[in-house]
C-alpha cells in the first residue's frame, strides 16, 4: 500500500495538493512576522483537526524510512505536543493516510498541513472537518 501513494518519500507526483493553515492563504513576505505570532491555541487546531478525524476515519500512519505503515488505534499517542512541535526537524514531520478517501496528510514546517489527493472528493470530505478546526484550506 506504501506504494500506492509515495515514490522514493515523496507523495506520488499524480496526487494535488490543498493547503491547510491558520490563514486563508499564502502569508507572503510582508506577513511573515505573523508565523512568529501563533500560539500554543492557534497550533492545537491542527491536533483538533487529527482527532476529528480520527473518530470518522481510519489513520494510517506512514513511516518513510522503513517504507511501512501502520494503523493508528489511538490517535492521542501520534500527536505532537506543541513545544516538541516547534523544536521538529523536517524528517519527523507527520505524515498519514485516510485509506477510504485515497490521500494523504502531510504536516509541513510552516503552520501548514497538505492534504495530496487526486480529485476523487477527498477535498470536500475533509473541508467540515478543516472548518470545524477553525483552520482554512485552500490550493495554488
């Protein structure tokens, strides 16, 4: 299943992307103090945004260096806390799979989650849970 979604620890080059964040877009130069001004609260929404998926959804969590996955049985253990968060290297960001919609998550170092689909409705079926986060989505 590894396969399906990731070539060499890359998401496959067929998959989209939508962007996640706290912002409704892309911040731009002039806006980049504003990174520096998120909170403890502002970051727990992308944990928010696990678990409310987590109680709908199976979460396949990818491991690129062994190329496995592994079902998550209990979302709190996969969650980041937000100082261990701040200090993450690239390598240990999260990475997860929804198999019932054929995308992938990705957390990314800029208060940004991606989600890789291919316009299968992956989208859509995600966006109540995006909002019920208190996040925004939105793609290039």
């Amino acid at each position: 299943m590894y396969s399906e979604y990731f070539e060499e620890w890359e998401v496959r080059p067929e998959y989209e992307k939508e962007f996640v964040s706290l912002w409704s877009g892309w911040l731009g130069e002039k806006n980049l103090h504003k990174l520096d001004k998120v909170t403890e609260s502002d970051w727990s929404r992308f944990n928010d945004f696990i678990r409310r998926l987590a109680k709908d959804f199976k979460i396949v969590l990818v491991d690129c260096k062994t190329e496995s996955l592994a079902e998550i049985s209990d979302v709190e253990s996969s969650l980041s806390n937000y100082t261990d968060s701040m200090n993450k290297e690239s390598s240990q960001f999260t990475q997860i799979i929804l198999p019932e919609l054929g995308c992938v998550i990705s957390e990314e170092w800029d208060y940004t989650y991606i989600i890789w689909h291919k316009n299968n409705g992956a989208v859509e079926a995600l966006s109540p849970y995006v909002m019920q986060s208190r996040l925004k989505h939105f793609h290039d």
